[in-house]
C-alpha cells in the first residue's frame, strides 16, 4: 500500500510569539494550544489581538484549516470553522494546509483525529517536564494513500460516528455554560465584582506552593504514578490517561507522612502553558506530579469551597489577571508569587453550597453523555482499524 509523507502533502505552518499583555476584548482571534482538543475548537476563554496588528499575515488561518498541538497535550487535532475567523495561529500550534489533490480533508482529519495518532505523537515527543513534538517529526509522518474513491467511503463511514460524538460533545457544552450561567447569577460578574463581595488575597485564603521536586534518576517504570502537565490537563478533561512515568511505592510513602501529598480537596492549579486550570484532589486518587509546571492550594479556608474557587479560577475576572502578570513574558508561566497575589471573591458560605449543589445535579447528566461519547470513540477506532488501517 502506497504511502505519503504530510510534508509531501501538506504546508506545515508555525505559530506566532504572540504577547498577552498586548491581548484586547475583540478583534483577530489567537488560537492557543487550549483551544485545541481533540475534533474541536474550544473557544471558552477566548484571547484576541487588534485588528489592525502588523506583521501577522504569514500567521493568519483560514477556514478548514487543520490544526494540531504541538507542545503539552500533543497531537490533538481539530479544523478551523468559520466562526471562528478572523484568527492567527499561536506558537507551539501547528497548522496543516493540503498542497496536493491526491488526499481528501475529510480523510486526513479522520486519519489525524485517531487515537492511534495521537499515541504516536505522545511517543515521538521530547521532554520530562512537559512533552513537545517537533513539526520535522509531523513532516516525516506517513500515512496510508488510498484511492479517493476510498477516501470517500472512510470519510463517510467515519463521520456518522463523529457527528454524533460532536453533537454529545455540543450537549456537554450547553452543561457546562448552563454551570457558567448559574455562576454568574448566584457570584455575579467577577471582573467587576458586581456583588460587592469582599475581597481577599489568595494567599490569605491557603497555602500556595508546590510537590517537593523529584529528579529524574528517581523516576521508575512502576510504582506511583509521576504527573506531569501535560498527565494533569487530561485528568481536568476526564481523560483516563495511561501513566508514563513513576515514583516508587517507598518513596511515595515517604512524602506522604511528611504532610508532602495532596489531600482529598485540595486543589492542583497548571502553572505552564495554559494558566490556571485547576483538579480537585477526589478520595481516589493516588499519584505524585511535578513541581514548577503545577501549584498546589491546600489547607483551604473554611470561608471558601474548592468547587466554587476552581470555577473562579476559569472566570475572566481570575484570567485576566493572570494575563495582566504575564506582562512582557513569551512564555506563559504562574509563579507561586504571582498566584498568592491573585484578588479572590468571598460570597457567603450558603451560596457556595447552592453553587456545588447544582454542579453535582449537572455532573449526573455528563457522565452519562460522557460514557456514550467513550462508547462511539471505540466504535470508530474499531470500524477504521477493522475495514481499512
């Protein structure tokens, strides 16, 4: 079976540097790598530069254009709709454009979007702390050149599957903002403070720190599992990821009598890469994780819920101000010093109670949509591996 390279088939295109200090409310849309997930753009915390920017026409998307992440959660990929143009393509976000008539769009998103590629990248990635994957790499990448006759019949096979994962994946969407919207109307907007609630430090509401580092040389192929990152965005996305790395069960025991493991509650905060986004420690959970690229919030005050201060931290009011520290840096990273400095909103105690209460009656409804989304992942995995790969 003939096989073609991506760099023979498409013109891959790197992203730009783009500055948030230089961010504005509206304009030309920066794709990150947060907006990648894997079929989709998600657009939730939009950033967007000025319209009348200069210097960006090599980085400008198109509509349909496919993109991939290059850096953290490698190898998700998702297309370009319309909506969400005008938009430029950020640093560590590839983009992939067809240069030749022998490969279908649809075929390739298809062949891309597959767990197996994804794997791939996973594999082909450098770096402990966080994994990068080189655009070289992706050029190198073959994949399988049927006729365009079959292009089609995959394509058509595979898009009855995806379209109803899509819309599973629009009904999780509308839970989500409807989880949004409650926030809002019960914390009001908390860029402003619309409520008036009184405000606090975040450092005054918990300890702000960090995992006790562990070197590589203490890494083992068993054992407790190592998170790093790129481990720690997949668990925020309910993602049931295969651990890589490991401390041994010794060790693990070690930091935890020293008071040095995250307890059920509190909270781990991404520090690289994209900002603030936080996992709450659950009763199940049994791993170590990196130091640097994830902050630790523990012995949280009784004045605040670890439910209610992880959806502030996805709001604007919290996000901008990340933003706003970010001021002059290429490279986004949340300090311990920068986190204990954030301004957070105190409303009362019962409100933040409604607050978990209504997530938990939301969170029955996606975990049943989540399982049917699992289902139809497989069922497409096992159609495409079966019929044609």
């Amino acid at each position: 079976m003939e096989k073609i390279r991506l760099g023979d088939a498409c013109e891959i295109l790197n992203g730009f540097a783009f500055k948030s200090e230089n961010y504005v409310d509206s304009g030309i849309r920066v794709i990150r790598i947060a907006n990648v997930q894997k079929g989709y753009i998600e657009d939730n915390t939009p950033a967007f530069y000025p319209l009348d920017s200069v210097g960006l026409d090599k980085y400008m998307l198109e509509e349909g254009d496919l993109l991939i992440s290059l850096t953290g959660n490698v190898g998700r990929v998702a297309i370009l709709e319309k909506e969400f143009l005008p938009a430029a393509l950020n640093q560590r976000v590839a983009c992939l454009r067809l240069k030749t008539s022998r490969l279908t769009k649809g075929y390739l998103f298809h062949i891309l979007n597959d767990n197996l590629f994804e794997q791939q990248c996973i594999q082909s990635s450098k770096g402990v702390a966080q994994k990068n994957m080189s655009t070289e790499w992706l050029k190198n990448y073959e994949i399988l050149l049927y006729s365009k006759e079959k292009q089609d019949v995959i394509t058509e096979i595979l898009d009855k599957t995806y379209n109803v994962i899509s819309c599973r994946q629009q009904e999780l969407q509308k839970l989500d903002d409807l989880i949004r919207a409650r926030f809002v109307e019960l914390f009001g907007d908390s860029e402003h403070n619309t409520k008036r609630w009184s405000i606090a430090k975040l450092s005054s509401l918990c300890n702000v720190g960090s995992s006790k580092r562990i070197y590589q040389s203490e890494l083992t192929e068993t054992g407790i599992p190592f998170l790093r990152i790129s481990d720690l965005n997949e668990k925020i996305d309910g993602k049931n990821n295969t651990p890589q790395l490991f401390i041994p069960n010794g060790k693990y025991d070690e930091l935890q009598t020293k008071g040095l493991v995250p307890s059920v509650g509190d909270i781990l905060v991404t520090a690289r890469g994209t900002l603030g986004r936080c996992y709450i420690i659950k009763p199940s959970d049994t791993f170590y994780f990196q130091d640097g690229m994830i902050s630790w919030l523990s012995d949280i005050n009784e004045s605040i819920t670890s439910l209610y201060l992880s959806y502030l931290f996805s709001t604007t009011g919290v996000q901008k101000q990340i933003a706003n520290l970010q001021a002059g840096s290429t490279v986004a990273y949340l300090s311990i010093a920068m986190l204990k400095n954030l301004d957070i909103m105190i409303p009362p105690k019962t409100l933040q109670k409604q607050f978990a209460y209504f997530v938990n009656q939301v969170n029955k409804s996606k975990f049943s949509k989540e399982d049917k989304i699992s289902s139809h992942n497989y069922s497409r995995v096992f159609v495409t591996r079966r019929r044609f790969l």
